[in-house]
C-alpha cells in the first residue's frame, strides 16, 4: 500500500488569514492542493500548492461550475481509515484528504447589492464547495473540516499537539450549520417576492449571552438570523448592568415606535407597553412630556429618544425615578459621564435606527405562528370621517398620534392624547370599557379637547361613554361592528368627531 504525505484541500471564497494558515500546514508536511482564485493566493505567497484538475486528472469545466465533483476528491474525503476503504483507494490511486478547509461563493453579499440580476445571484450559489463540506464533515473522524477563518489558529495548535475528538465534533457541527444557513439563505431568496411561502427556513447564530430570561430561573440569550445584522449587532453599551430578557424585548419595543417619529420625540414603554410618548420642537421638551403621562409607571421601564442626549437631558433623566433602560443615537460626552456616575445600573445604549422584517413568528406547539409584519399607516385620505362634526387640523394631529401610539399598545388598547402627548394609556384589558376607564383615570383631566383611539371597534357603546367622559372632542377606531351605527349615533350625541380607519391594530 503507497505511503502519501498527509493533504489539505484548500477552497475558499474568504481569504481572511488562509496564506499564514496554510503556511502553517506545509510547514506541518501538508502537500496543498486547491482551485482556482484559491490556487492563485498561494501560488502567489510563494507556497507550493497543487491544482485540482492535477489530482482529478480532468480538467475545470462549465465556467467552473465542475471542478471538485469527482471520485479523487471525494473519494479521498470520504473514505474511512478502515483497511478494506484504505485498500480501495490504493487500487485506484486515490489519495486520503485529511483537511479539507472550505467557505462558500457569496450568495448572500451577492443578493444584498443593489439590482443584482437573477443570474448574478444563481452564479453564487456554491455547489462543489456544500459537497466537500457535508463529506468532510460526515467523515469527521478521519477529516478535519474547516469552514471559519476564525478557527484557524485553533486548528494549526490542534494538528501541532494533537487533534481531540472534541474538536472533530465541533469542527463538524459548524460545518452543517454553515451549509444548512446557506441553503436556508438560497431558499428565501427563491422566496423573496412570496408573502406565506409553503416553508419557512430560518438559521440562526447565538450572538450574546443574556443576565437571564423572562425570569431569573430561565436561561436566555439573543440570536439573530445568519447573514442579517440588526440594531442590536451595532448598538454600544456603555453603563449598567447586563441585560435580561424582557430588557431586549421591551428595549425592541420602545425602539420601534420613537422611529415612527421624523419630529423630536420619547417613547417610555414598561412591560412591552407605552406608558408615555410625546413630540415637540426640543428633545428635552419631548421626554419631559412623556414621563408626565405616567410618571408611577415609567419607574424601571425604557426610555427611547430619537435625537442626542445632551447634558441638560442626561441630568432630568438621572433626577427622575429610575429606568432600566435608556435608548438614544447619541450622548454628550459631558451627559455621558452624568448618567454613568448618577444611574450606575441602567443600561445606556447607543443604537441606530432598525429595519423592518418580513414575517413575525411566534412559538405554539411544534410549531410556529407566521405572519406579516403590522405596518401602521397614517392616512387621512383613506380614513373615513363618520360623525357629524368634522375634525380641525389640531384633532387631525391629535388623532394621528393617538392611533400610532394605539398600534404599538397590547390589545384591547385604547389611547387618550393631546397637543402631541400620549396623556392616557390603557392595555391589556380582557374588557375594552376597562382599558378606556384607565386610560381616562390616568389622563386625570388632561385630555379635554385631545383625542381617543381604540386599536378595534367598540361592540358595544358603554366603551364611548366612558371615552367621552375624559372630555375629549375626536374618537378614531377600525369600525366594523354590527353596532357602528348605534356607535355613531353615539359619538354624534357626545359632539365628538368619529373616524373610521377600516384596519384594526391588535397587538398581543
């Protein structure tokens, strides 16, 4: 039986660190073989590297669609270091591949640049290299496979002092992760113009350990989906304590709304709920209106601000009670240091402003509930005016905050506002008069003249009623009720201004 030195396919589209790497193999006795762009890199480093075609004996074809798929390559892949495989390859003049170190065409940069045609994207999607990888990693225990450039050092130490099956193991787990993110990312793409595709397929990388989950007794962590970046991958800590679980949820939540705002504007959410939110010309200005909607709830909740935080902003938030979590896109140096000094615990975040995604999944048994995203609209000209009296562009204005607030609030919600200020919040009732009775008894007076918005229609009138006892002049809702016109009769006894959106928000 011939004696063959040990050999290292090299085949990768990221060349982060290959050369040292496979310096590091020849000079461990590795004979080099590898592919086109690869075989150029460390021809050109001066390595002596072999081509492919040398050990298929058959030449790159289609463009380069075929260049490893072929009983020498794969042959030595797979074949286990039993006698009777070992013996195999001998007649045929196969030679073993001990490492094979592989990372895929850039189909996901590829279908992120801007008008890539549909052939550009189908030219990178790999299939030699998803073949070599899943061989490898099958015959984990006689080949070494390597798809991160991240392990390359821990792998040159490993073939110097030895190779653990610990490290086969995990070596071969990050390569089906890689190619079943890979093929999970050529399906949505397929997928990309289908609103409820037939599968959904999501990969997805475990990107920070959490203080804990929704409780202390859980264990959490964040993920996201391979190949996507988030705020969150961006977003800087810089004070407080780690965050949790309902930290990051709630954090998502006050994010997502203080962005629906072009205008200075706050978000205060407790419990994945707004407790207050407020425009105005200043950002100062904006917070202190908001933490007046409800001040008792804002206590260990999370502060979003979608404009800098200046000193003079940084010293009311740390006078104020307590927040957990205090979101903005920038910080004064001097403001900074305040609330580092002041507020010790809470998480001060630096963040840019998110994305919107496609579908919403929920977890139920064996499953998932998928959905699109709600997107909130604010259209006038699609709303219907229903009640007698007509709205001013002040009720307008009043009205438009109060349903956008609505949209981001848990179901049944129901939202006083005035003068660009959430003043009412109430959510999470079973019963709708009961979110409206809170909402009016936190408003405490303040929102006579403001408006009230009502995430789906009232069934029943005793839900107006008690709106209308708050004093406000305009209402909004869906409509849709088979009572609509008992309600409108309703509206048009209380003088108040009724509009009809035609679209629900429920938010669970």
């Amino acid at each position: 039986m011939q004696l063959h030195p040990p050999r290292a396919l090299l085949s990768v589209s990221d060349k982060t660190g290959l050369v040292p790497f496979a310096q590091a193999l020849a000079s461990l006795g590795f004979e080099l073989v590898s592919t086109g762009g690869t075989y150029s890199a460390l021809h050109h480093a001066g390595l002596t590297v072999k081509k492919v075609s040398e050990v298929t004996a058959f030449p790159e074809i289609l463009e380069g669609r075929v260049k490893t798929l072929h009983p020498n390559i794969h042959g030595g892949i797979l074949a286990k270091r039993t006698p009777e495989h070992l013996a195999v390859l001998n007649d045929l003049n196969i030679t073993p591949i001990n490492v094979v170190v592989v990372n895929l065409y850039p189909f996901r940069e590829t279908i992120a640049k801007p008008n890539v045609t549909v052939e550009e994207a189908i030219e990178n999607i790999d299939i030699g290299g998803p073949a070599m990888i899943r061989a490898s990693a099958k015959n984990h225990e006689s080949v070494l496979v390597v798809v991160d450039p991240g392990d390359y050092e821990k792998v040159t130490s490993a073939l110097t002092e030895g190779v653990s099956y610990e490290l086969r193991v995990a070596l071969a787990r990050k390569a089906f992760a890689h190619t079943a993110s890979y093929d999970a990312a050529i399906v949505n793409w397929f997928d990309r113009d289908t609103v409820l595709p037939n599968t959904v397929h999501l990969a997805l990388e475990k990107t920070a350990e959490l203080r804990y989950g929704e409780n202390p007794h859980q264990t959490g962590a964040r993920y996201r989906e391979i190949g996507k970046i988030g705020w969150w991958d961006s977003a800087v800590q810089h004070s407080g304590i780690a965050l949790s679980y309902l930290n990051l949820f709630d954090a998502e939540a006050a994010w997502r709304l203080v962005h629906e705002f072009s205008n200075p504007a706050c978000v205060i959410v407790k419990h994945a709920n707004p407790c207050g939110v407020a425009v105005d010309s200043s950002i100062e200005r904006a917070y202190e209106r908001a933490f007046e909607c409800d001040p008792k709830s804002a206590f260990g909740g999370i502060v979003a601000l979608n404009q800098n935080v200046s000193r003079e902003l940084a010293r009311e938030l740390a006078t104020n009670p307590k927040a957990d979590v205090l979101l903005a896109p920038s910080f004064d140096a001097e403001g900074l240091e305040l609330l580092k000094t002041k507020r010790k615990n809470m998480r001060v975040i630096e963040a840019k402003k998110p994305s919107q995604d496609k579908l919403e999944l929920r977890r139920i048994d064996a499953g998932f509930l998928v959905q699109q995203m709600d997107k909130v609209l604010l259209g006038r000209s699609s709303w219907k005016v229903v009640s007698k009296a007509q709205p001013t562009e002040q009720q307008w204005q009043d009205l438009e905050l109060a349903w956008l607030v609505c949209a981001y609030t848990k179901s049944n919600a129901i939202v006083l506002a005035k003068d660009a200020q959430a003043v009412g919040i109430g959510a999470g009732q079973q019963s709708r008069v009961d979110s409206v009775e809170i909402a009016v008894k936190k408003a405490d007076g303040r929102a006579k003249g403001g408006a009230c918005a009502s995430d789906a229609f009232f069934p029943f009138r005793d839900g107006l009623d008690a709106a209308a006892s708050s004093g406000i002049s305009a209402v909004i809702q869906p409509g849709g009720s088979v009572k609509d016109d008992e309600i409108i009769a309703a509206a048009d006894e209380h003088n108040l201004v009724m509009v009809m959106t035609g679209m629900r928000h429920f938010r669970h």
